[in-house]
C-alpha cells in the first residue's frame, strides 16, 4: 500500500478528550478497532490512518460542542460522510476525533417554488432524490457512487451531469459549518445571487473539511425533464471518440451526459452487467427536454457521430433501456475489478481542456501499455475529465511503485496540457505534491488561509497543504 505521511500525536489531549466526550455522547461515541479502521480507510490504496474515536453528532450544536473541547485540547478532528472518496480524505495522520455525519440525515425544508431545498450533511443523493420525487423535482449532481451531500459539497464532487448542470458549487446557494473554535456560521441568504462581502460558500466547498465541518446545505433544484432519451455509440478508437464528443459540445447540444468508456472497460461491463455491447471504443449519452428536443438532440448527434467513423448508434426514451444502461455505467468499478481478481484497483482523475482529450487519453493509454497495467479508462468527457482504475497487486512492491510512478506521470501531463490534477477526486492526501506543481504560490496563499482560520491545525489535517 502507499505509505503517507504521519503526524505528531497529542496524546494527552486525545485522551482527555475520548473522556469528555464520552461522558457527553455516551454510545454515540466508538472506539472499536473494527469501526475506527472502517472510519480511516475506505475505497483508496492510501494506507489507512485510523482516527482513536468515531462520534456520531444529531445536529450542528453537537457538532459545535465536539470541535469546542477538540480546540481546547488542540486534537484533530476528521469529518465523514459515506466514506467513498479516494484519496484519503478521511485518514487521521495524527490521530484525533472522526466525525460521522451519518446520523444528521433529515431534508429540512423544500422550496419548490423557488426550486431550493435545505438539508442536513449526511442526506445522500438517492435520499434526496426520492423524497423530491413526488414534487416533480430532482438534483442534478451524480458522482456515481451514493455519497453523503456533505461530503459531495466538501470534495467540490461532480459526475455524470456535470456538463450541462455544472457541479457542486454551481448548485449550493449557501450553507452552514462549523469553524474550528467551534463557532456556528451561515455563509449567504437563501437569494439566488448575492454581492454581500467574500464568497465564503465557495470557500469551504471543496476545502475538504480543512477549513470548517458543513452541517447544513441549502441545494438548487431542477424541474425533473418532460422527457429523457439515452444513446450509445461505438468508435474505432479512442481518438474519434473524442472529436465527436469535441464537436458535440461546440455545436451546442445541450447534452445532459456523454460518457466515455474505454474497449477494456466495455469488455468488463459486458461481463458483468451482461449486455452484449460492441467492445471497442463507447460513448454513452443522455439528453433532457421535451419528447421532440430529446429525439432531434439525438438525432443530430447521430449525424456528428457518423463524420467521427462511430457506427451501431442507438437511441432509446425507454426507461427500462436508459436505467440498465446507466446502472451499468456506475458500476463500472465493480465490473472492471473482476478484469484481474483479486487486484486492487487505484482510480485517479485528471481534467484538460477538451481541444487536448483525445492527447491526454491515447497518450495514458500507450504509457499503460508501456508499464505492462491493465487500466481500464472512463471518462465524463463532456467536460475534459476521465478516471484510470490500474489494476494492481498490493503485495508486489514493484507493481506499487510503478503504480505510483504512473499516477505521478498522469498527473504532470495533464498540468502540461493546461489541465489539473484533479477533475473531482479531490487533494486529500494522494494528490498534495502535484497541487504545488498546478497551482504554484497559489497554494501558499491557501497555507495562510488555512493557518488564519485554523493556527491549532485541527481540521482534517494533512490534507491539500502542507502546513
């Protein structure tokens, strides 16, 4: 496994602090190893980190009392949400206290005329989108696994609909965290735009928990479309994939998803979904609107997909189709794992400007090629970003290092193409070498941020910077 960075541990305070707690929350405090290492480490290769304590708030008030008595005895505290990010958001270097959201999971309040919502941190996306259901409303945002809002918000997560609805901080009006002294703060009205002061939501979305804990979320909502149509198209390389997905974008159809899917990974879903796709090069495609804009949006991409060479382009409004092929999209994880049983899989993320997609992707897959990985890539391309998932075996060191070695190299291609390290995974722990690369003196302007707001260093430490 990938080794990380420890830090020092206040012992003395991390026990005074299990003391005062417990007296507190009672059962609502654990320090099981089974739950404790559940808690540290989830869905990465990273090493896990496990936290001395989980504690299981029911409102921001409990929230605020925990960081209270962490501040006074200078401990670190560690939100959690469903525990599916991948790059070791949720490890504790130095040990301290997780804060599991889980239990403050209520819808607070919809506004439907106003199409907004105001929810607790731990209400999941399915969650939400269920309760919404009956009102005729949805939210957009689908990063594929059924991840925690909070923790969505935290990560400045994305997904599958990101190129026509934008991601997590185009859809959060405001919110409420936690500060590290404890302190209960509402970042903005409920108003739709606002020029009141710094933009503190877009501050603590996508700060990883470094900055503050969210404990409540107020989401913009979308009318639930009239219609939907899915489509799929095969390519003989990745390369013609690409320019269709380029020229989709710049003759402005307005796509809701396009999703690339790379021949080894259609040969894994194949298997595990059992569909019968063609198993060379896919786009997978949504469109919403009216039952008349769905059939000409599909029909046009139709037509730019046949001056790209793609080829057994189908489309279908048939929600049965559009489920089983989307549910089969995100559970490309699952299916692409069972290419090499018993291997781990390490998924990583970059983003270029779309003009160098094809570039970014053909070159991965030749440097897989050269290092002997089986690499499986999928893509939300509408948008320049795609994931490797490199199958490797975690007990051969060398298998690691030059898993490692790719990540890295991933990494500064895209920052060369005028890209980023990171399209929505995040910095977390794995990624914080390359930020500095990306983003230069930028990041020591985030260290002053960070030492400004938190001096102890007791929000989620070692993550995005060095501090």
């Amino acid at each position: 496994m990938a080794v990380i960075t420890t830090l020092h541990r206040n012992e003395d305070g991390i026990s005074s602090v299990i003391g005062i707690l417990k007296q507190q929350f009672g059962e609502r405090l654990q320090t099981g190893q089974a739950i404790r290492e559940q808690h540290g480490h989830t869905t990465t290769w990273l090493t896990n980190q496990a936290p001395d304590a989980v504690v299981f708030p029911k409102n921001a008030e409990d929230v605020s009392e925990i960081v209270r008595i962490c501040a006074e005895y200078q401990v670190p505290v560690i939100p959690f949400g469903t525990g599916t990010s991948l790059e070791g958001h949720v490890n504790a270097p130095g040990g301290g206290m997780s804060v599991d959201l889980s239990q403050m999971n209520q819808v607070l309040a919809v506004h439907s005329q106003d199409l907004d919502c105001v929810i607790q941190p731990g209400v999941t996306r399915k969650q939400l989108n269920t309760h919404l259901r009956d009102q005729g409303l949805f939210f957009p945002i689908d990063p594929g696994a059924d991840a925690s809002l909070g923790g969505m918000a935290s990560t400045r997560a994305s997904g599958t609909n990101a190129v026509r609805y934008g991601t997590m901080k185009d859809n959060i009006l405001s919110l409420q965290a936690v500060m590290p002294d404890g302190q209960i703060i509402r970042t903005a009205a409920r108003a739709r735009k606002s020029s009141a002061g710094y933009d503190l939501t877009r501050l603590l979305i996508g700060s990883e928990g470094t900055l503050g804990i969210i404990t409540e979320l107020t989401l913009k909502l979308h009318g639930i479309p009239e219609a939907m149509s899915s489509a799929i198209c095969s390519f003989p390389t990745v390369d013609a994939a690409c320019q269709a997905v380029i020229a989709t974008i710049q003759y402005g159809i307005p796509v809701a998803r396009i999703e690339l899917l790379d021949a080894l990974t259609v040969k894994a879903v194949n298997a595990y979904s059992k569909l019968t796709l063609p198993e060379e090069t896919l786009l997978l495609l949504e469109f919403h609107g009216s039952d008349t804009a769905v059939a000409e949006q599909a029909k046009t991409f139709g037509e730019i997909a046949a001056d790209a060479s793609g080829y057994n382009f189908t489309w279908t409004t048939s929600p049965e189709e559009h489920t089983k092929l989307w549910q089969a999209r995100h559970d490309a994880y699952w299916a692409t794992l069972q290419l090499r049983p018993g291997a781990k899989g390490i998924s990583t993320d970059v983003c270029v400007p779309i003009s160098r997609l094809a570039d970014c992707v053909t070159a991965t897959q030749a440097k897989t090629v050269e290092l002997g990985f089986m690499a499986p890539i999928v893509g939300h391309v509408g948008d320049g970003n795609f994931h490797t998932l490199v199958l490797v075996d975690t007990d051969n060191p060398d298998e690691i290092a030059k898993a490692d070695h790719f990540v890295g190299w991933l990494n500064d291609l895209a920052i060369s193409m005028e890209g980023t390290c990171t399209g929505e995974h995040g910095i977390g722990q794995g990624k914080i070498p390359y930020l500095k690369k990306e983003l230069g003196p930028a990041t020591d302007v985030m260290a002053t941020i960070k030492r400004a707001l938190d001096p102890h260093n007791i929000m989620n430490p070692g993550k995005i910077v060095a501090f």
